[in-house]
C-alpha cells in the first residue's frame, strides 16, 4: 500500500552525456526490382546474379565495404558521399546490361544517407551497429518508392553532393536533374525528413515520386518555400538552353550557379530564389532591375543584369559573371583595409559613385549602399589595378544575411562618456534624415557612401563609426576637398555622387603629384641618410675598438709613473727630452760592441751606457704618444660630429614637434 505523506528520496541528477566526435559515413541502401512477373526459378536466378554483380564491383572498385543484406538488398557503407554516388551510378549501368542480356525490365532501387559514427575514446570507431540501425528504415523506406533511373537521398547528403561533385563527374553517366520534395512522411521514422532526388534526363518537372506524401509544413520556412527542382551540377535550367557548371555561395536571395550556354566560352551567374516572399518583394522593384540592365551598357561600375525569370519557377535573375569579391571580402583577403594603399581605397569609392550617378540619372536609388553590395575585383596595388561594381539595386534589403551567428546576442561595448553610442549595423549606412523617418534620396545615399569611405580612410570596414571616430578624419576630408559628403543638415551635403567621383579622382592625381614632386628629394634624402648613417656606424666602430686602447694605455702610463718615483728620488728622475739628448750625445761618440754594449771612440776604453734596445723601446713610445695625439685631436671629433649630425636629421623633426606644438585644429563641421 502506498503512503502519500513518505518521502521517497530523490535519485541523484544523471550526469551530462560526453559529446564525442563522431565520424561521417555514407550509407547506401541497393535492391533490385523486375517489372515483369516471372517464376520463382528466374527470380532466385536475378537475386543471385544481382549478388555477384554488387560484391564484383566492390571488389573490383576497392571503394566501399558491405555491412549487412537485407533479403535481396545490400547495406553498403562509404567513407564519402561522392564515390557513394559514383558507385550508385556505375551500379545502374550494369543493371541496365545485365536487362539487356536476360530480356526483362530489371532496375535499381537505391537511396543514400549520413551516417554519424560515434568515436571511442582511443580514435577508433564506436558502435556502428546503434548508428546504423537509425538510418536502415529510412534507406529502406526510400529505396521502396523509387521507379528506376533516380536516385532519393535525404536532405544533408544532397546539399553536400551538389556541392562537392562536378559536372565531369556526371558526364559519362547522362544528364541529371535534382530535386528538393521537402519534408515528407516516411513509414518506419517518427519524424518526417526532407526527400530529395536525383533522376537521370533533362526533364525538370517537378514530380515526386509515386507515393511519397508530402508532411505539413514545420514552420514558416517550409510554407514559403518553393520546392521542386533545385540547381545541381550538369544540370539544365528549365526552359532554357544554359547548363549549370559548380556553385560558388549562398547569396543573399538564394544559391548562386556559374553557367552558360552550349559552346558558348562566356559564363554567367544565375542568383536562384526558393522562398515565395522573396520573390514577391524582388518583383516590386523588377521595373528597377530592367532599368539598371539598360544602363549597365552605358557605365563598367554597374553589374550588368541579362536576363529575369520571376514568372514561374525556378525563379532566378541573370547577371554577368563578375570574379570579384564584396568589399568586405576582398579587404579581408589582403589583410583588412589597412592594407590597402591609400589611393587604391579613394579609387574603389569613386568607381562606386560612378556607378551610382549613372544610376541616378535613370532615377534609381540604390538603397542598400553598403560594403556588401560593392563588388571589387584586382590586386589593389594601385588605383589602375582596381574594379568595382555596384549590385543589388533596388533589391539589396530584400534578404539581408546576419552578421551575427544565431544565439544569444553579443552584449554591447561601454560607451564612453560625453561618446554618442554607435549605430546598429542596420542603421550604420544611412544618412541622418532617413534615421529619422524621411524617405531615401540622392543625397542620402551620398551619406553612405561617404560612411564607407570614412571606414576604408580608417582602415576598418566592421567597426561602427561614432562622432568621435568621424572627427579624426576630418582633416584629411577637408584635405581633398571631400568634408562635405558627411554634413548632417543635406541642403549642406554634396549635390550628387557624380561631383563626389570628380573629387576623389581629383585627390587621387594631386597625391600622385606630390609623390612624383617630392620624389627625386626623397631619393635624394634616403642617399644622404644612409650615407650619414653608414659614417656614423664607422665611427661607433672606431670609437669602440681604439677608445678602450686608448684609456687602458693612458692609465698604464700614469700607474708607471707613479711607481718609478721614489720617495727620496722624487724631483730628480730626468727629464725625457733631456734623457733623449743624453743618449743621442752617447750614441754619437760611442759605438756598438759585440756584446750589444755601446763603445767610446775617442779614448778607446770600453764604457758601459744603455742597451740599444731601449732606443727602440722609447722611440716607439714616442709614434703612439704622437697616434693618440692624432686620435685625440682628430679623430675623435670627427667622429662625434657625425654621430651629432645623424642624430639631429633622423630626430629633429620629432624633437622640433615637441618643442613646436602646433596650433589645435580647428573644430570639425556639423
């Protein structure tokens, strides 16, 4: 009997489970099939034949590994999704052969999956067998409702396979087209998963397979998506002669294809839309695309636009195949706009308002000027290496792509005080006045592209500018001329981005002017300095190698003069010059005997005098008595003087600056 009032202790909270890293396999699931009725006898006979032909072909191929039969079916796994594929396709083929050889209608049945294998804790793999058990039913399950010559595939193995495997692939195998049936009921899976489909032909109709119950939308993603035919490699856009070559991104609207047409060397870009809301704010302003296809001829800094199909789908615009990258990009490539050399950051932002006054003279706004919708393409060594291109007029806040990972949201910096807070991202780009509510216009769009040139003048195409950060860049603006483009009140802002190219094209070829002006003096005062630095190191070198000689010589002397004089002889020790001229008058009337003794010549009588070698010992005393005379009197101030010189011309600039100060600049404009 149960008592109510006891207490029952509570199990202790079960520990948080191990994420372990997992390893992806491919599973495919294989069967064969035969339309026509035959006897039990011919039946067996296909079964095995189809054995034998899938374990040949394993073995042969060295690629993928059996791992479990299912009646007449195969579980065959993959270490990846393409050689999958590639094994399923030859796979057909043979098939084929083999119905060609017993005369009846015998096909595949075959389906792929991802396998997520938990790894053990010494590297190796874990229970395959629990990871596999997951995904059987789905494979099985698929493989049931194909009909020959496709291919179902769940939704995370299909994304990857029109991404990793091309077109040359495909091409000794036919044509094939690929479909996203959205998220379909399966018998045997609690849930429903995304069915897709890979089917041999050209034929882009969206048919799904016979059977197959397409499950209630799970959110709002699902009712707004266009399901159906997807772009793949090698495959053919409906109703149209261009064929796909390889993806290249996820765009702002879609997928976007290179592509082109049979025997045609020119490839375009093709920016696909699968969600209907998308496609109903692009078609507000098709009237805007049309007009930027007609100027796009007129102006290099437009991304020409080709062709439009927002009718019926695949929905999709045309464009040219530009090989540039977004600004943001392209910067981050070369190590942020730092990196990039001053002019070649004024002539990006005046190809950028070229493009926009041509478009301003068709009554086009842009609306979305940011570094995201500036295409550049070029090394950006120089202002001549650089092309830009605008994209996305009219339609560039449509579908914009977060910056920020979804999650919890970043907490912002302090701001510090008497420092307006930065903008949101949103808002970064646009011009006071439309902040506050007014409708968009030429002159606020001036105000945005002066916001990105404000951010490459200071070498950061992410950070928010605040009034502070703006005010350090006003002295260069009025420099060139351009302080205007950031006025807060418009009637104050520049007329048009047309006078803004003007200028900044003018400022590009004044600073090109000062360069080659100053450029022989330059040259001129790099010779000096290194020939001045080059004496100074010579003279360092001098100093350090004789300099110590010298003191240890000069203190030598001085200690052995201290210790010759005795306390009674004090006073009396000769003078050297007249010790000098003894020995002369010495040497004059004496000579050299055999014992190295010096001889007296007039009387004949050997006389004991100085050895010889003291002679010698004190005439070199006296050469580097008159070598450090020479040093100290030479040497040794030519040396300092140089030293000065090069000290005063590689700091005096600096040192004029701190003793000069200049007077504040004067407050920057409103």
């Amino acid at each position: 009997m149960e008592h109510p009032s006891e207490i029952v202790p509570q199990a202790p909270p079960a520990p948080a489970p191990v994420t372990r890293p997992c390893e992806r396999r491919t599973l495919l699931f294989v069967a064969v099939n035969c339309r026509s009725t035959q006897t039990e006898a011919d039946n067996l006979t296909l079964t095995q034949r189809h054995a034998t032909l899938v374990r040949d072909m394993l073995a042969k191929l060295k690629v993928g590994e059996e791992i479990g039969r299912f009646g007449e079916s195969f579980f065959i796994q993959f270490n990846q999704s393409t050689i999958a594929l590639r094994f399923a396709l030859q796979l057909q083929v043979n098939i084929r052969a083999l119905a060609e050889e017993i005369h009846q209608p015998v096909f595949e049945q075959i389906s792929l999956d991802f396998v997520d294998v938990p790894m053990a804790e010494d590297g190796s793999s874990g229970d395959m067998a629990e990871a596999y058990q997951k995904h059987t039913p789905v494979c099985r399950a698929l493989a049931g409702f194909t009909q020959g010559k496709q291919i179902l595939l769940t939704r995370p193995i299909f994304d990857e396979l029109r991404l990793a495997i091309k077109k040359e692939d495909l091409k000794p195998f036919g044509v094939f087209v690929w479909f996203n049936h959205g998220p379909c009921d399966i018998a045997g899976v609690e849930t429903p998963a995304d069915v897709c489909e890979i089917r041999e032909g050209a034929d882009g109709a969206d048919q799904r397979p016979t059977g197959l119950q397409r499950a209630p939308a799970r959110g709002p993603e699902d009712e707004t998506a266009v399901w159906g035919w997807r772009p793949g490699p090698g495959a053919a856009i409906p109703g149209t002669r261009f064929t796909l070559e390889e993806k290249l991104a996820d765009g702002r609207f879609g997928e976007e294809w290179s592509g082109g047409e049979p025997n045609v060397k020119e490839k375009r870009l093709f920016r696909f839309c699968v969600r209907k809301d998308w496609i109903s704010q692009i078609k507000e302003h098709e009237a805007v695309l049309q007009t930027v296809r007609k100027k796009a001829g007129q102006t290099p800094n437009l991304l020409a636009i080709q062709g439009l199909s927002l009718d019926q789908p695949p929905y999709y615009f045309l464009t040219e195949l530009f090989e540039g990258k977004d600004l943001l990009t392209w910067a981050k490539q070369r190590g942020g706009a730092q990196g990039i050399p001053f002019p070649a950051r004024l002539e990006i932002i005046a190809q950028a308002a070229t493009g926009l006054a041509a478009a301003h003279e068709g009554r086009i706004l842009h609306r979305c000027l940011r570094p995201e919708n500036i295409l550049v393409a070029g090394s950006g060594m120089t202002p001549k290496d650089v092309q830009v291109k605008l994209a996305y007029f009219g339609v560039g806040h449509v579908a914009l792509i977060p910056r920020e990972e979804a999650g919890a949201p970043h907490e912002a910096p302090p701001v510090p005080a008497g420092e307006t807070p930065p903008p949101s991202i949103e808002d970064m780009y646009k011009a006071p006045e439309v902040i506050a509510g007014q409708e968009p216009n030429v002159k606020s769009e001036v105000y945005s592209l002066a916001v990105i040139l404000c951010q490459l003048i200071l070498g950061n195409l992410s950070e928010p500018l605040t009034s502070k950060r703006m005010a350090e860049i006003v002295t260069v603006l009025k420099r060139d001329g351009l302080a205007s483009l950031f006025a807060a009140d418009p009637q104050a802002r520049a007329d048009g981005v047309s006078r803004v190219a003007g200028d900044l094209r003018a400022a590009i070829k004044e600073r090109e002017a000062r360069v080659t002006a100053q450029g022989p003096t330059s040259r001129r005062e790099m010779i000096q300095r290194v020939v001045m630095i080059s004496l100074s190191v010579v003279a360092l070198l001098v100093i350090a190698i004789f300099g110590p000689k010298y003191l240890r010589r000069r203190l030598q002397q001085a200690t052995d003069k201290d210790a010759k004089k005795k306390p009674g002889e004090r006073g009396k020790t000769p003078d050297s010059k007249e010790e000098a001229a003894s020995l002369t008058s010495e040497e004059s009337r004496g000579g050299k005997t055999d014992s190295g003794e010096e001889e007296d010549t007039t009387s004949g009588s050997r006389t004991r005098s100085r050895p010889a070698g003291a002679v010698r010992e004190k005439k070199k005393e006296e050469s580097k008595e008159s070598a450090q005379s020479f040093f100290n009197l030479v040497v040794l101030p030519i040396a300092l003087v140089i030293i000065l010189g090069t000290v005063v011309q590689q700091f005096g600039p600096k040192i004029k600056k701190l003793l000069f100060k200049p007077p504040p600049p004067p407050p920057p404009e409103a």
